[in-house]
C-alpha cells in the first residue's frame, strides 16, 4: 500500500518564498481537492508534495495573485520540482511516473 509518506511517490514544485509561492500553493490545494498536499517552508523556499500527481492551474495561480500568469512566471520562481513534470496548454502536471 501506498501512503503520502512515502518519499518516492511524492511530486510537486520547490518555490522561491514569497508571492507567487503561497498562490501556487493555494491554487495546488484548489486544483487537488479531496487529495493531501504537504507543504515544507524554509527560509527562502517552499516545498510542495502531492502523492503521485500534481496539477497547478494558470488560471487559478491568476485568480489567487488577482492578475494573469503564465508558465514564465511560475518557472522564474521555481528553481526544482520533484518528479516528471509536464507542461499543457492550461498549467503544469507533475507525476511520479
């Protein structure tokens, strides 16, 4: 069985701390509702974990900062991530396999 502890299923963005981190952090928490997300803070970072997929919204990052945000904005501020991640028209997945 699989749980959320387990490191190696976990997957999701590293954001530089401030703005643009806590929408993405909120909007992950929107767009995968009804799953766990972890959030680690650090002085200058914050990791977020979702167990085996994670999928972020442009339009919901936008909707949490009151402005539009494009996939430039969110790599600026995204120096690592955990897992494959793939880029679609309308926001980021991040998957463990």
């Amino acid at each position: 069985m699989t749980t959320a502890g387990d490191a190696g299923n976990l997957v999701g963005p590293v954001m530089r701390a401030g703005e643009i981190a806590d929408a993405v952090l909120e909007a992950i928490q929107e767009d995968n509702a009804g799953r766990e997300v972890i959030a680690e803070a650090h002085a200058s970072y914050v990791r977020i974990k979702v167990a085996d997929e994670c999928f972020v919204r442009f339009e919901t990052v936008g909707d949490m900062l009151g402005r539009a945000v494009t996939l430039g904005d969110i790599e600026a501020n995204m120096p690592s991530f955990a897992g494959f991640i793939r880029t679609e028209p309308d926001g980021i997945r991040f998957v463990a396999r």
